[in-house]
C-alpha cells in the first residue's frame, strides 16, 4: 500500500493566526524560564502582541477566504482543514476572549505563582486548539483540537489550586483556603465530565467512520445526501451513522453545557480563575458550536428528520432549566454560568433552524455574546472580593453612587442578555428566532420568548441592587486600565451593533460555513 503525500493543498498562510499563537506560546514558555521576564506585566505584553498580529491575521484572511457560494475548495492539507470564511470569524471570536484572559493579569496570576509562564502558555494553547477546531475538516482533526484546548482548560480551572511550597508533610501541610479548595474541586470534577463527554465524542465518531468509510465532514454529507426518504442510498440508511451522529451530539453537548449534560458548568465557573471563567464561557461554546454547526449542516443535513425533533426538544429544556435555575443564585458566577446554559439553548436554534439564516444567526448570536459576556466578566473580575462570598451578587448594592459609569455598563450588558432593545442582544435573539419562524419552528420561537421573559428577572434584580438598594461600606472600587479598556470596547460594540445590526449581519451572513 503506497502512501502519498499531497504537496498541492498545504496553504501555509492560511495557517498564519494558528502558527503566531502557538510561536508565542513556546516563546513566552521559554522567556519565563529567566526570573526578570517571568512578571505579569512583561508576559502579558508579549501575549497580548501575539494575539494582535493573529488578529490581523485573521481579518485579512477573511476578506480573502472563500466563502460558501465560492468555486474555490476551502479544503487543504489532505482535506484535513477547511479555510473559508467560518473558520477566520470564529478565530477573530477567540482572539478577543483571549484578550480578557491577558487584560486579567493585573491580578492574575498571583504574586506568589511560581508558574506565571505556564498560565500564559496555556491560555494561548486553548486557543490554538479552539482554533483548529474551527477549521477541522476531518472528525479526527476536530478531535484532536478539542483535547488540545481541553487539556488546557482543565489545568487552567486549578490554576489557583497550588499552596504551601511542596516540602509540606500530610501532618504540616496548611489549611486549604477557600479559593484553593474551589479551584481544586474545579478542576476535578471539569476534568472528569470532560474525559466522559471527549469518550463518548471519540466513539460516535468511530460510529460514524464505521457507516460510511471516511471522516471527512463534507464527504460525508455527499455520502448521506438523499433525494426523499425511500431513495435507496445505503449510507443514509445506515444505524451506525445515526447512533455516531447521537453520541457525537452528547460529547459536544456537554462542551456547551446542554441540557442534561450542563450539571459540570456552575461548580466548575465559580471555582475557575474569574479571567478563566470569562475565556471558558464563551470561547468554549464557540468552539463547540463550530464543530455543530460544520458537522450538521455540512454532514448531516439530509438526515434532518432524525435529529431534528430531538434538537428541538433540547433546546427548549436547556432554555428552560438554564433560567429557571439562575433565579436562585445569589454568587454572580454561578447566576452567569446558568445564563450560559440557556444562551446554549437559544444558540442551538440557529442549528434547529438548518438553514443558512440559522447559521448567520448563531454567528451573529456567538459575536453579541462574547461582548456581553467580556463587559460582564470584566466588571465581575473588577468587583471580586476574598473568600466564599468574593463574587456575591450583594457586593454590587449602591454600586450606581460609588462608580456610576461601572454601573451603567453592567445594566447595559445585563439588558443585552436579557434581550431589551435596542441592544444588541436584542437582535440576536431576533435573527435566531426569524430563521426559525421561517422554517416553520414558530412553536420553538414562543417556547423561547417566554424562556426570555423569565431571564429578565435575575438581570433586573443585579439593576436593582445596584440603583436601589444602599451599601454602608466605604470600599472604593478601583477599575484597572485592561478592564476598563475591556469594558469599554463591549459597551461600545454592544450600543454600535445596537443601533447597527445589519453591518455584524452581513459579515456573519458571508461566512456560512460550505
């Protein structure tokens, strides 16, 4: 059997924004082996200047990608990578999560982590991993990228896990602070969850293989394309595709923290790192729904029928038990990481929807959400305390009387997620529901709004503490340059998109995936 190696596709440009980040994860691992480069603020810089030039990377490649109704063949390297338009717009997405990981570093890593390089390292390897998620062409690439960025997040989420000096015997070893013993559970039980749903993703895709020869997504989907249900074609026939097909859906379904595969998401989110936390919640998700939204749409489309209702089903419930369950919740972490789960509802819309307005929609959707979900985490980070009650929703009593400005951004983003016009968050909910009602899903529309409808009470109720209830401490907050760029870039994009919608909505609108 003779092996050959195809020299024509290697497009190595295409690869730029992937190689700039992993150049600078290596170097920033290798400067912080010397004491007077291994300091927040020097490690930070050089990180954030790799992202930047990635970022431009990115920008220019999708002006130049081809996009879905292009004759060009995105596929490269052996059809194992795709470079069109999808994949440059979720690596500008990751790009900018990365951002507020690195803006974090005023506080974190902490003074006494011996380990700063490493945070940096990894939090650059998670993003390389999400973004050759993106660009997978084959079930196997995907695969692999997603444990090169899980890994990472698993080592991440204890990062602040590490006491004492390591000489300590079980009998002198210190007391576990809170935030030690948190992060500790964190990583635990992220990794555990993770190792089951990255198994259970690795056999259905094995499934997959087994029904139709091949683990390239888009030869698949030409393997599968029926023409009716009685038109003969084995593969789309065949039960191993449509039991890979269902326990692919479960892997990444605990990714994104659907529902029943989301109980991981509110202990791992309070005890992560809060820059960590902000990164996981949204990167991750659009890591994850890249890889749905490409198998789907590409692979599985004509199989529609099959997967459809049960898609359908859980986007509803996780919508559901996603803001019923942030109603209780008095740590603002934890209230997010719920919001997250039922904005994974909302977002599994767009994939119900199979169609390209769906998918234009999700991509609008996951944009909104990132700069909602980057203000809100910036202004969490900046009102952080010690201990159990660190991230209470109580601390944001008076917040409007003591910084203003902080607390008019944090309504803003609030609104936003709660759908008010005429934020942004608002049409991104109205796009995702339009390409439903379009394909005739109007049942899951009105299940949505009134799943909305129940979300605007704990994000008005963070408003309300905030503008009416008094606080009688004297504690002065103080925002940092990187937060405060942070959340003026978000409350900037949100108002903009706001008033704008259509200029985000092209842009998702041209990068609908082949």
């Amino acid at each position: 059997m003779n092996f050959n190696i195809d020299f024509s596709d290697m497009y190595w440009i295409a690869l730029g924004p992937e190689l700039t980040i992993l150049f600078t994860a290596f170097f920033l691992l290798l400067i912080g082996l010397k004491q007077s480069f291994d300091t927040n603020e020097y490690l930070s810089r050089a990180a954030m200047g790799g992202i930047c030039v990635a970022l431009f990377f990115s920008i220019s490649l999708w002006i130049s990608a081809p996009g879905a109704e292009s004759a060009v063949n995105p596929e490269m390297f052996s059809a194992s990578l795709i470079h069109d338009r999808f994949s440059q717009i979720f690596n500008i997405i990751f790009l900018i999560m990365a951002m507020f990981a690195m803006a974090g570093s005023v506080r974190y890593p902490q003074a006494d982590h011996k380990n700063k390089a490493e945070y940096f390292c990894l939090v650059l390897t998670a993003v390389a991993g999400m973004m050759f998620m993106a660009k997978s062409g084959t079930l196997i690439t995907a695969f692999v990228a997603l444990e090169v960025f899980s890994v990472s997040l698993y080592i991440l989420c204890g990062f602040s896990a590490k006491h004492g000096t390591g000489t300590e015997s079980p009998s002198t070893a210190p007391p576990l602070s809170w935030a030690t013993a948190a992060s500790q559970e964190s990583a635990v039980k992220y990794l555990l969850t993770g190792a089951f749903a990255s198994a259970i993703l690795v056999y259905g895709m094995a499934l997959v293989y087994a029904g139709t020869g091949t683990t390239e997504i888009r030869l698949i989907g030409r393997l599968l394309h029926c023409e009716g249900i009685d038109c003969g074609n084995p593969y789309s026939h065949n039960l191993l595709v449509y039991m890979g097909m269902a326990l692919m859906f479960v892997g990444l379904g605990f990714k994104v923290s659907l529902v029943p595969f989301h109980s991981w998401t509110p202990d791992v989110y309070q005890g992560a790192p809060t820059p960590i936390t902000g990164f996981m919640s949204v990167a991750t998700k659009a890591a994850a729904f890249a890889l749905v939204a490409r198998v789907f749409f590409s692979a599985f489309q004509d199989i529609q029928e099959v997967w459809m209702p049960i898609l359908f089903g859980i986007s509803v419930i996780t919508m559901f038990v996603g803001n019923i369950a942030a109603i209780f919740q008095n740590d603002l972490k934890r209230l997010l990481a719920y919001s997250g789960v039922a904005h994974a509802g909302y977002l599994l819309i767009g994939i119900v929807a199979n169609s390209n307005d769906g998918i234009a929609g999700l991509i609008f959707y996951l944009a909104i959400y990132l700069f909602m979900n980057v203000g809100a985490f910036a202004i969490v980070f900046t009102m952080e305390g010690e201990g159990k009650e660190g991230n209470s929703i109580y601390r944001f009593k008076g917040l409007a009387k003591k910084n203003p400005l902080l607390a008019g951004a944090m309504s803003l983003f609030m609104l936003s997620l709660a759908g008010f016009p005429p934020t942004a968050g608002f049409f991104g909910k109205l796009f995702l529901f339009t390409a439903a009602i379009d394909q005739g899903y109007v049942l899951l529309t009105i299940l949505a709004a009134i799943a909305t409808v129940i979300s605007v009470y704990f994000y008005l109720r963070i408003i309300v503490l905030m503008y009416f209830h008094e606080d009688e401490s004297v504690q002065i907050v103080e925002v940092s340059r990187g937060m405060a760029a942070l959340i003026t870039a978000s409350t900037t994009a949100i108002i903009f998109f706001g008033f704008f919608p259509s200029v985000l909505m092209s842009w998702a609108s041209a990068s609908i995936p082949f």
